[in-house]
C-alpha cells in the first residue's frame, strides 16, 4: 500500500489576468516534515502559500493544477467550503504580526474566536483556552496579556499571539510565511524554536517560506528553491546546501557570508519580467553558465536519489567544490 503525501501540488499554475506568476509548481510534504522555501522576492514563494490557502485576490486565480489535501482537491472550492478548511485544518502564519492582528480586538478575545467560529467552544471556555495558549507559546503573565490590545506588545510577543492563533485548532498544515522578518536575531532564533517545539509536539507539517537560508536550514528537512515563478532545485536540506546543482542555488550559497572570507558574491542582473519570459531558461540572462541548450527551459529532473535539478548542465554544477564560484566551470 502506498502512503499518500499529506499535501500534494500538482501542476500549479496561478495567473493574473494573462501573466503567469507560477508556472508549473510542484511538491509533496509529508505529516510531521518542514519543507523549506527560499527565492528571492518576487518568485514565488508567497503565492504558492496563498494559493494553497486559498487566499489571492481577484484578478488573481489557479488557472491549472490541483491543490491535493488528503487526495481532495482544493482547487475551486466554494468560499463558505474553503473557510471551514482555511484555520482548521491549513493554517497561516504571515510575516508581520502587526497587520496580521485586529487593533480593535484585545489578543486573547483574537485567540478565542479560532475556537468559537471552528469547533463551536462556548466562549468563556474559548477565552480559557486562548490563556492556555499564550502559556504554550511562552507569551509572558498570559492571564494579563490575553487583555492586551496588539500595539501594546513587543513584536516577539505579537508573533507568539500569530503562532498561538495558527496553533490553536492542531492544523495538519502550517504555512509560515517569513515569519521572523520583522525580528531582531536573537528573536528570530526563539521563534523558529518555538515553531519546531509545536510541530513535533503537534505533528503538524510545515512550509516555511523565508529569502534567509540559515532560518532554512536550522528548520527544514527539505528545501524547495524557487526562481521566476518555478522550483528549479529540490531535494533533502543537506543535499541542497551541500551539493547544489542549479547555478541559481549555488549562486545564493555562495552569496553568504563565510569565515575569512573578504568579499561576498553578488548575482549579477534583475529577476525577469513574467511578461517576457518567451520559452528559454528564466536565469539565463544572469548565469555565467549559458550554452545553446539554455534557450529552451529545462525541466526539473532528478540527478541523485530525491535531488532534482532544473538545469541542463547540473551534473557538473552538482560536481563543483563547495564554496567554489561558477565562473571556474567553463562555458562550452
């Protein structure tokens, strides 16, 4: 008997009006696994977990694909169908808490409506229960600050209130969308340490969506590259840190800081206009690896085990020294 993934993207496709933003978007997540996605603005990364939620705005729509939860599809649900999914069983944590939370609402009033509108809990109950929350997800004097509105609170504590709200109905999915943007480093650390604590407690799957690959890779089990509206590399967390084979991936790897290093790389050029892309690979404009292949978009293919690629020339990427520039592999 096969096990069926907990969340399957087929296909994806979302489109407004007749510029394509994602282009094909696949993956599996598994119960209780992180996936990890990185890119840089504007590729992608938010608009799958929207899509995935159920949330673009018109003129934004799927226009291919399937959105598979348990094997059902979510693509094209009604509305009043999708907001009994959309908290109970998907969940999203966004990546300012300020704007994520109603400035009118004390927090603990916020946290106890989850449990009123999805599982019908009386509200002196529910309020209980948002206290017991605000205590898991380590919210200081929690009996107090239940009774605080939004602005009276740090940031950390504001997105410990987003996490505590996403929590709050066991979800199967959480969908963390750069949730320690807005945080100082030190806060960065105790959010995503929380993050893992009620996932392994929860068994709650995780896509964690970030442009910081340390937050990645301190996280996920596997991570899930993302380029101009596409996954172009995928694979386990460690064989895409360590044996990157897209020019893209390397070039973001490379663009870290590292001990004695003097000075970092740069990624040369612009992310493309999704209006112009005309078939040709979408980094091939900013890659110093371009051959007469590179003018027909390569599809995303394994190269070892899991690890899939979506280059034409990833096995030599893939064998190139850690740490090492793509300028010292040669253009045929």
């Amino acid at each position: 008997m096969i096990n069926m993934p907990l969340l399957s993207v087929r296909d994806l496709h979302v489109s407004f009006g007749e510029t394509e933003v994602l282009r094909g978007v696949n993956f599996d997540l598994e119960e209780g696994e992180t996936l990890g996605v990185v890119g840089e603005s504007g590729c992608g990364k938010s608009m799958t977990g929207f899509a995935i939620m159920g949330m673009l705005q018109a003129p934004g729509r799927v226009s291919k694909g399937q959105i598979l939860l348990e094997g059902k599809d979510l693509v094209n649900l009604p509305e009043r169908v999708y907001r009994t999914i959309r908290g109970q069983e998907i969940a999203l944590v966004m990546q300012d808490p300020f704007t994520s939370l109603n400035p009118m609402m004390k927090v603990g009033d916020q946290i106890a409506e989850v449990f009123w509108l999805h599982q019908g809990t009386p509200k002196a109950e529910a309020r209980l229960l948002a206290v017991e929350m605000l205590r898991k997800v380590g919210v200081p004097s929690p009996e107090v600050s239940a009774k605080k509105y939004p602005h009276q609170m740090s940031g950390g504590q504001r997105q410990r209130v987003v996490i505590a709200m996403a929590f709050a109905c066991k979800p199967k999915v959480l969908i963390a969308d750069e949730p320690t943007t807005a945080l100082d480093v030190t806060l960065q650390a105790q959010i995503l340490r929380l993050l893992r604590e009620l996932q392994e407690q929860e068994k709650t799957s995780v896509i964690l969506i970030s442009h910081d690959i340390g937050a990645i890779a301190s996280v996920s089990h596997r991570m899930a590259v993302f380029y101009a509206g596409r996954i172009i590399e995928i694979g386990t967390t460690e064989e895409v840190l360590r044996k990157a084979a897209h020019p893209y991936t390397r070039a973001l790897l490379n663009s870290l800081p590292r001990a004695g290093q003097t000075r970092l790389e740069s990624i040369g050029g612009q992310p493309p206009d999704f209006n112009l892309l005309t078939g040709e690979c979408s980094f091939a404009a900013r890659c110093p690896l371009v051959i007469d292949a590179c003018s027909v978009e390569p599809l995303l293919e394994n190269i070892e085990g899991n690890h899939c690629s979506a280059c034409h020339r990833a096995g030599e990427v893939l064998k190139l020294e850690f740490g090492k520039s793509l300028t010292e592999l040669k253009v045929l």
